[in-house]
C-alpha cells in the first residue's frame, strides 16, 4: 500500500510539475497589434499557451477600430488572435477556453452569429461577461488558452 501511494503521488507531482517548473516563454506575431502595456501577446508554458485579450486594433495601420460594428470588431480580434496562435505552431482547434468581455451584452447575439464561424466543430468552453468599460473604448476583447 504504501509503495503505491508514494508511486501516485510520484506520478501527480510529475503532471502537475511540468506545468508548474516549465519554462515561460513570450510568444509574439508582428501580424498582431504590439501590446499597449506591460504584458505580452502570449506566453507558452509547457504545452500551453495563454493569449492575453486582443481588441480591435489593426496591426498594419495601427488604426483603432472602435466605431466599427460590432461584427467587424469580432472578426478583427478573431484575425488578431489567429496570428498570435500561428506564432506558436497553432490554430483555433487548439483553443480550450475563450473569454469574451463585451461593452454591452445586447450585442451579443451579433458577436455570437460571428464567433460562430470561427469554431463550426467543438467549440472552446468560454464565458462571456459584459463589462463597464474596455481599453480605448472598445465593443469586444476576447482572450484565449490554446493546448498543443
């Protein structure tokens, strides 16, 4: 008995330690907008990459979208976040959980019918909360963990 429960525990201090003693790295695309604060793009941990919130900026112009609609501020964070992700090897398939912060919840059924097209085939867990205010203003951040 107690050779299996020191086995057990060898084995779960293993999983979970990989994780925890594995080494950060900044992962960054230049097809996304730079950070606009003391953060980065991403960091990849282990097999785990965690993509900090993207609004709507477009990174070639550098031009904030904050009166576009509401559509068109999803699809430009969707664009944003795909870039951050193939800077890792990755695509959408690869996200677990999203998290959507949203200025104003009525627009959300709007905001849902586009991320619908982003993930046709088992979508990421997500939660959605609608918030009082966004950076710049903007309609929609939304923000990623990604599992390789």
């Amino acid at each position: 008995m107690r050779r299996v429960l020191c086995s057990t525990v060898a084995a779960f201090g293993l999983a979970f330690g990989t994780l925890a003693f594995a080494a950060n790295e900044v992962v960054s695309s230049a097809d996304a907008p730079e950070a606009i604060g003391p953060y980065s793009q991403a960091i990849k941990s282990g097999n785990m990459m965690f993509l900090s919130g993207q609004i709507p900026i477009d990174p070639k112009t550098k031009k904030l979208m904050n009166e576009a609609s509401i559509e068109d501020q999803t699809k430009l964070v969707f664009d944003n976040l795909k870039a951050v992700l193939a800077a890792n090897g990755m695509t959408l398939s690869n996200v677990v959980m999203s998290s959507v912060f949203m200025k104003d919840l009525n627009d959300f059924a709007k905001m849902n019918a586009v991320y619908a097209t982003y993930f046709t085939s088992a979508p990421p867990a997500r939660q959605t909360v609608e918030v009082a205010r966004l950076p710049r203003d903007v309609k929609i951040e939304i923000s990623f963990i990604a599992v390789k």
